[in-house]
C-alpha cells in the first residue's frame, strides 16, 4: 500500500524497484508489516504529467456518468492540500496534506486547451479540486482561460470564498 501521493511510488513499484527503497510503502514480508519513511509532498506539481493524455490514450469517455455533472465530461485535479480542519475530512491527514499546493495558472490552462483539442465532445471540464477556491486570486487568475463552455464545480469552501472569487 502507497501512503499519501503515489504518483512516484507506483512506478517505482512497477519498475520492480526493491520495495525497501520505496518512500511512502507499506508491505508485508517475512509475516510482519513494514512502513517504509514518508515520501514528501510533491511541491512542482507542473512537473507531473497532464492527465488529458493519458485520458485521451486509455480512456472512453462516454463510457462514464456522474449525475450532478454534464455528459460527457472530463475530470482533472489542479491542486491539493487543505489547510481546512474539518473533523468530518480524511483527505488532509491521509493523502494530500494541510499546505495548499498547486499547479501554475499557465499548466492548466494548458491542459484545459488540450482537452478542448483531445475532447470536442466534452461538455463539461470538471476542476474535482476540493479546495479550488482556498486561493481566491489564483482561481481569479484561472478564470479568462477557462471561460466558457468550460465549467468549474467547486464542491468544498464555497462559504468561505469571496463574493469577487464568484462573482460571474
């Protein structure tokens, strides 16, 4: 089991990479379970591959239904973190953490440009960030290169974003 980001870790593991190597690993040898230290928190999420490729490589969009989302759409992550506290939440102390870490304004306008290429049939770019707005500017920022038909669904912290954050 990959604790916290995986997205090192499973292809270290996929690369036959002696699991006692692998930050972030947990595993069972020798009868007893082993927790390999922590991986740190990816800081340049730039630096990971887009999505949309992989989507578009593997991925048939049709075949997926979410009701509270336009069909066909496509769904990507744009940050993580939370410095939120909320009892009722895992997220932050099991997977992504309490500092706000995020891709640059001009990565996902690029990946939001190439879906636009990859997937003309889209009808809804869904941002599944639950904290999207926890930096008001930047979503500010985000938001010419993103206008619509593009749609983002912020599903967390609405009630703490600014009214100039919503405002259409």
């Amino acid at each position: 089991m990959v604790r916290r980001e995986f997205d090192y870790a499973i292809p270290e593991v996929a690369q036959g990479r002696p699991w006692d190597e692998i930050q972030g690993l947990s595993y069972r040898a020798g009868g007893r379970i082993h927790h390999n230290p922590d991986r740190p928190f990816i800081e340049d999420l730039d630096a990971l591959p887009m999505v949309t490729e992989i989507y578009h490589r593997d991925l048939t969009m049709e075949h997926y239904l979410i009701p509270y989302l336009r069909y066909p759409y496509v769904s990507f992550y744009t940050g993580r973190g939370c410095p939120g506290h909320c009892v009722y939440c895992l997220w932050p102390q099991t997977f992504t953490g309490r500092r706000y870490r995020v891709r640059s304004v001009p990565n996902v306008v690029a990946e939001v440009r190439r879906c636009l290429e990859l997937f003309p049939q889209a009808a809804e770019i869904f941002f599944d960030d639950d904290t999207f707005t926890a930096d008001g500017e930047r979503a500010r920022q985000l938001s010419p290169g993103i206008r619509p038909p593009q749609v983002c669904v912020v599903r967390h912290r609405p009630a703490n974003t600014s009214y100039e954050t919503l405002r259409p």
